[in-house]
C-alpha cells in the first residue's frame, strides 16, 4: 500500500487531490454528430475521486474523426455537452483535462464530412482495418500525404478546440500524440517518409507536435496542456523501435515552455523512459500501457519510488468508478467487462456501482 499515491499534488495551476489520473478511454457512445449523451455526464462525475480525468479521446474537427461514436470539440452542441461534463466533475470535487485526438491515416472516408481522404504525413497504408461509419470493417484506405497548408489548417483546428475545452470549463487539454494517431504517425519514420522540414531527421519528425504543441499553448497557455506520448508503441502498425532520437528531440525543445506534464505509455522498464524523466522539468506521469499492470501493487512504488508524479489508470477505472476509494479503504476492486467498452448503452458503462452501492 503505498500513501504517496493519496498525496496532493500540483499541475500547472490547479491542485490535484491525488496521483492517480484517469486514462483517457474512448467509450464510443456519442452520437453521429459527435454529441456525448447525458449519460456521459453521470460517466465522468461517477470517477471524480480520480485525482485528474483524460477524457475519451475527442477529434479538433470533423476530419479528425477516425472512429464511429467517438465525440467532438468543434461545434457549439458538442461544446455544450462537454461543458456539462466539466460541471459536473468539478461538482463532484474532480479535475479533468480533454484529450485531442486526430486519427490521420485512421479513419475511413465515411466518417469524413467531405469524404476524405484520410491525411497522414505520407501515404503509407496502415496494415489493419478499419471502421466505418456503419460499423463495418474494411482495410485501411491508403492516405494522402499532407500539404503544408493542410498541416497548418490542423494545426489551427487543434488550437480553436483548446479554446472551446477552456471555455466549456476544462482545466485543460491533453494532446494524443500515442497509439499510432496523426501526431504519432509524424514522429515515427515508418510512418513519416517526408523530405521536408517535417521529416528525415529527429528534429524534423518531431516538428508537427512541437508546432502543434506550442500553436494550443499560445491559446490556453502551456501549463493547461498535456503531452500523451508512446515511445516504441507498436498499437495502430506503428514500427516506432530505434527512435529514440526522436523524443529526445522532442522533449528538449518543449522543456522550456512550462507544459502541464508528459504522459508516456511505457513496460516495465525502459531506458529511453528514465532519459526522457531526467530531461522533462515538470509533472511526469506514466501508464503501464498495457505491459504491466494499473493494480496497485504495481502502480504505488511508481509514485513512491519517484519513477513517475502520477499514474493513470484506465480500464480499472471502467469497472470501478470509486476506485481511488476502494485503493484507500483496501476494498476489492470489481472486474471489468471488455463487451462494453466500445459503443452501446449505459450497461458496462454507468452501471458499475461503488462499493457502498452493491450488495
Ligand atoms: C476502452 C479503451 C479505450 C481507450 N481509449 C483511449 C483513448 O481514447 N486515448 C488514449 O490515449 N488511450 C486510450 N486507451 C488506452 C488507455 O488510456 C490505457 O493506456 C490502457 O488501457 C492501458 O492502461 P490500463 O492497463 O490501466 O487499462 C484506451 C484503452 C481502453 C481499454
């Protein structure tokens, strides 16, 4: 049991009543206009005890949209509804930041409102299928390599739904640039097999994020904002191995700039991690992602032990929205049902009691 995990702790601004972060997962369950239901406003309250909530991933505009259900920040109903979010986790004594997330050579054309193509920085065809609006699965289409206008109009797009997530009463917002999504597909040079200032070099690839990084931070300022990363990850056919250079790159040239942290999916152990904590001033926090485990034997000593500030937490905190609670009190955590992660009603998704509710 370790007591550090309970302690306050302090990011950018705001003060966080705990270490644990609820990772953002997306639940697929807003409608085709990327509207959460209500139910999601009962879904983030429910999980306040977190110390800090990412939300589900969310796309900057309707090009961003690489998944069926999943919400958006860039229209005034949209906002609304995550504005009613913010409330309500505010309400229930939380903090929560919103995660942005643009899919580029994830996606299908017909998510897209002008019927695509898919944009990623070259056209190198993810090797997987993908999702329609219908739900059906299809290969992957091969992109189009972005222009540079077309880099600086999403880079645009991510800097005006910052502004909408601070006005919709978000403490701030966390960039995904993990899991094999456009930021990702930049820094990684399977994916990235540009000759311009975009690309070739460690500096280069990491270009788009640092730009991209600093455009939403000159918006709502850079201790609201959240960098997610994945060194090495493999997810989405990423071959991400050997670039290590690449977020050293990275991380040097955003240190100075007061972001709110780094959040890194890392296993076990990771040289490459260590580096990239030594390097990086402010809060650093890590989640196992998925080759370790988020139980709290394993996730205390990170905190204790100082590898990271914070650890997030996702697919425990589905299962067990008192969770931080639970962990206090010693109380068994429930199991999680991997049927209703993705899309669906409020089954698997607001019906997890706490542990003062069930029987
Ligand atoms: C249902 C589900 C949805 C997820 N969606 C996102 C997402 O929207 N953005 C993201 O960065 N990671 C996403 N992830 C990855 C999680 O944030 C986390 O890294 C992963 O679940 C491993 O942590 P855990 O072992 O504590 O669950 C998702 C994971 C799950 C299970």
């Amino acid at each position: 049991m370790s007591d550090t995990l309970f302690t306050p702790w302090k990011v950018g601004g705001i003060e966080l009543a705990n270490r644990v972060v609820m990772a953002p997962m997306t639940r697929n369950r807003a409608d085709v206009d990327g509207v959460l239901p209500d139910s999601a406003i009962e879904y983030y309250r429910q999980r306040a005890c977190a110390g800090l909530i990412v939300t589900e991933a969310t796309q900057p505009s309707a090009a961003g949209q690489g998944y069926p259900g999943t919400p958006g920040l860039h229209t005034d109903a949209q906002q609304d509804a995550w504005s009613r979010v913010a409330d309500a986790v505010h309400g229930a004594g939380g903090r929560v930041f919103l995660q942005i997330m643009h899919t580029g050579r994830i996606g299908h054309a017909s998510l897209q409102a002008d019927g695509g193509p898919q944009l990623a920085p070259s056209a190198v065809r993810a090797n997987l299928e993908v999702a329609t609006a219908t739900g059906e699965m299809v290969p992957a289409p091969e992109p189009r390599a972005m222009t540079h206008k077309e880099i600086a109009t999403t880079i645009a797009d991510y800097a005006s739904c910052a502004a909408r997530a601070v006005a919709a009463g978000m403490d701030g917002v966390e960039i995904h640039a993990a899991n094999g999504y456009l930021p990702h597909q930049f820094l990684s040079p399977g994916t990235n097999r540009r000759d311009d200032e975009y690309g070739g070099s460690p500096v280069n690839r990491a270009r788009f994020l640092v730009e991209l990084s600093r455009a939403v931070a000159a918006q709502i300022g850079a201790e609201r904002v959240g960098i997610r990363i994945s060194p090495g990850g493999q997810f989405n056919d990423m071959a991400d191995r050997d670039n290590e250079d690449t977020y050293l790159a990275l991380v040097d040239e955003l240190a100075a700039d007061g972001f709110a942290y780094l959040h890194t999916l890392r296993g076990r152990t990771s040289v490459l991690h260590e580096e990239l904590r030594r390097r990086w001033p402010s809060t650093y926090v890590v989640n196992t992602g998925y080759m370790g485990s988020s139980e709290i034997d394993e996730i205390g000593p990170i905190v204790e032990n100082g590898v990271a500030d914070l650890v997030s937490v996702g697919r425990l905190f589905i299962s067990n929205p008192d969770l931080v609670d639970r962990w206090r009190s010693g109380t068994p955590r429930a199991e999680w049902d991997e049927d209703t992660f993705y899309a669906g009603g409020d089954r698997g998704y607001i019906d997890y009691p706490t542990a003062t509710t069930q029987d």
